[in-house]
C-alpha cells in the first residue's frame, strides 16, 4: 500500500521562475536580458508587448518583470547589482538633438537615436 505525503511541504522547486527585477521599460529589461543571456542565464520577460520587427522596442511599455529560473537567482542577483552600480556611476545624459534625458546605459537618444556624444574620445 502506497503512502501519500499530502501533506509534503513545497520545496523551492530548482526550475520554477522568480522574478529579480522590474525593469522600468522594456528598453531597460532587454539590456538586462542581454546581461544574463551573456552569463548564459535563461530569463523570461513579463508584461512585454510584442516586439516589432528588427528588434525594435516598444518605448511606452512599462513595468517588465524579468524572471529567471530558481536555480540561476543567486547568480542573476550578482550581476544585478553589478548592473544597478555601473547605472549608478554613470549619469544621465541629455541628449543635445532634441533634450530627451537619456538613461546611462542608453548609447543612443531613445527618443530621436541620436548617438550619444563621448567627451572621453
Ligand atoms: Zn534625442
């Protein structure tokens, strides 16, 4: 006769996702999708519209969540918070084509795609 643990506590499963971050756009989850697609972390975009062609992203989505397996999280969180202080050690910029403040790690005006003016070169 078989036993049945009903009553088995829900361990936390090593293949269930978690979400690590809510990025503020969709812009900002691809960059962090990039970030762990090169730490060879799977991750999984929430609340995403469809992308249109040619990678483009649609800039008014808000409030993306990025999840990663359970197993990976740890790993994930490392390279968030490496992540939040190259974000943190560089400033914004205001692009100077059309005055749109620009997020750090954006290397083109979001709004207009001017490229972003490098004093350092
Ligand atoms: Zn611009």
């Amino acid at each position: 006769m078989h036993k049945n643990n009903l009553n088995q506590p829900t361990t936390s499963e090593p293949f269930s996702w978690v979400r690590i971050y809510q990025a503020a756009n969709g812009l900002e989850a691809n960059i962090i999708k990039g970030l762990l697609h090169t730490a060879g972390i799977q991750c999984q975009l929430q609340g995403e519209l469809l992308q249109g062609a040619m990678g483009e992203i649609p800039f008014e989505q808000t409030g993306v969540d990025i999840l990663v397996y359970a197993l990976k999280e740890r790993h994930a969180q490392e390279i968030l918070v490496n992540y939040r202080q190259v974000k943190q050690s560089a400033p914004d910029w205001v692009c100077p084509s059309c005055s749109e403040l620009n997020g750090p790690t954006f290397e083109i005006c979001w709004s207009c795609r001017t490229v972003k003016n490098d004093e350092s070169e």
